[in-house]
C-alpha cells in the first residue's frame, strides 16, 4: 500500500481521510461531527478504513475509535490529544 490508499477513498467524504495520527488529531471534531452522521453500514466501513491505516500502531487506532463512539467526548478528547506525544510515523 502506500500514502495514496489513505489520502483518498472514493467511498469516503474527502472530510473524513487522514494518513497520520497527527493528521486524525487535527481533524478531529469535524470528523467526529461527520462520523455521527453517518449510517450504520457506513461506520462499519470507516473502522476499516481506520484500522487498516498502516501509518500508526493498534493503540492509536483504539483511541481513534473510541473517541468516535464516545458520547461525552471532552476527556476522551483530551486522551486523545495527550498521546500525541507518544506517536511516531510508522
């Protein structure tokens, strides 16, 4: 695979692709905003698209994907954020 399979998926919103955690982190709220309004069969899509991302570790991933179906996100926003520090581009 390579950056291009991350940066642009046809069957997702331009708004909702990222390649980094960083870039992920950046986006956050907006793509969270989008994700919500997405139907079920379209979430089930966007974990795939999340998890196969190659650019980061499982870890980054679950705290991705926990901070998309978290309710009250404001602490699970600011995990988020806070393991910026421990990312490394794979």
């Amino acid at each position: 695979m390579t950056d291009f399979d991350f940066t642009s998926c046809p069957f997702l919103k331009e708004q909702l692709c990222f390649l980094t955690y960083f870039d992920f982190c950046e986006n956050a709220k907006i793509i969270k905003f989008i994700y919500e309004g997405l139907e079920t069969n379209a979430k089930i899509f966007y974990k795939w698209y999340v998890y196969a991302n190659i650019h980061m570790n499982e870890y980054f991933k679950d705290k991705i994907w926990d901070y998309l179906n978290a309710e009250e996100d404001n602490e699970i926003y600011s995990d988020l954020i806070l393991s910026i520090s421990k990312y490394k581009v794979r």
